[in-house]
C-alpha cells in the first residue's frame, strides 16, 4: 500500500488527466479493445466454471461490457448488475435477464429497474469492475465515489465464516495501464485484472486459494 496518499487536489487531477486519455481512445478503437478483453474474460470465465458474476454497466468512454453479458446469457451465467443507492456509497444487486430491465438512473447511467428486475440474493463470484486506470500491481483508479469498494467490502464481510468471498476484478483497455496507481490505505487492490492483452493475476496472501 501506498502510506503517502495523495491530497484530494492531486488526486482529481490525476483522475482527470487519466479520464482524458480514456476518452482519446476513440470509439472505434474502444470497440475493438473491449471485444478483445471481453473475449479474454469470458474463456477465463468458462475455464473456471463461473456460475455467476456482477458486471458494471458500460457509461461514456468506459470499456464496452455487453459482449460479456451476452455470452454470460448464452451460457446459463448469472448476471448482476448494480443500482446505486442515492445518498449513499454503496449499491444493490439486481438481477438481468434481458435489456428492457434497464432505466436510466440517478446519474445518468442505466441500471436495473427495481419494479421489473428480480434483487440478487447471492454472492457473485465475480465482480467486474471499471476504471480511470489500472497497474500490475493490483492498483486502480476510480472515480472517487468508493461505490464499489464498499459494496466489494460488504460482500466479502458476508464471506468471513466460510465460502469463497468474490474474486474482485479489473476490466480495461491497455491503454489505460500505468506503472503505478497511487492507492490509500483503504483502496482496495484488485484479485487480478483483464485487457485487450489478456488476463493478469495479482498474488496476494488472502486471494491465492480464491484461483483454484
């Protein structure tokens, strides 16, 4: 861990100048970067047998997830996607089966309607999480929200006295790796992380068994 945190001035604008080179990608080249990270993660998946995983909802120049959704719908994996809870730093779960599900919320990124969509009960095997940037470290860059190292901490608390806790991971274009993230002590580092480049996976202590 990083134990110099950046001051909150630097740290939006290392947000800001990360959010800069996301969005210079261009769509067309975004596309084909997505399609090949969502190729590499879905083998990942099928290797592994996942059965269920939460999944972010692709907003402006963030990494296309859809390709993983329809394959995980195409082989009988469940999909979760968050709903932000307004006011708060956390999220809920919900179910998605189909695209009709979907509202535009709060902050103008779709997510699940609760008057259509069925709350997931569960613990996902996975989460798939977005980013401003990435490290080989285990190192991301959010958004500042903490949204979803709460919920990740949240389900894994739920995991303490037994069962697998969720495998937390990164999904994003190459680009956007840098050689390091600066991370406070309550950042959360990822499990492993997914690019166009294929899959990287972080060895930390309490994660190692969570591979077999």
């Amino acid at each position: 861990m990083d134990h110099n945190p950046l001051t909150p001035a630097l740290k939006r604008e290392l947000r800001s100048r990360a959010g800069v080179l996301r969005d210079a990608l261009g769509s067309e080249l975004r596309q084909r970067l997505s399609m090949e990270a969502c190729l590499h993660s879905t083998r990942w998946m099928q290797e592994k047998g996942i059965s269920s995983m939460m999944v972010y909802l692709p907003f402006r120049s963030e990494l296309d997830t859809w390709p993983m959704i329809h394959w995980a719908w195409d082989h009988g994996v469940t999909v979760a996607v968050p709903r932000s809870l307004k006011g708060t730093r956390d999220m809920e779960l919900y179910c998605l089966s189909r695209e009709d599900e979907l509202i535009v919320g709060a902050y103008g990124i779709r997510e699940p309607d609760p008057q259509t969509a069925d709350a997931f009960q569960e613990i996902p095997e996975v989460i798939w999480v977005p980013g401003l940037a990435f490290d080989v470290q285990g190192g991301r860059l959010g958004y500042g929200g903490g949204y979803y190292d709460t919920l990740c901490s949240r389900l894994r608390a739920l995991t303490m006295e037994g069962g697998k806790r969720p495998l937390w991971m990164g999904i994003g274009c190459s680009p956007q790796l840098m050689e390091n993230v600066p991370m406070d002590d309550h950042d959360l580092r990822l499990d492993g992380l997914v690019t166009d480049m294929g899959l990287i996976k972080f060895d930390e202590p309490e994660g190692e068994e969570q591979w077999n």
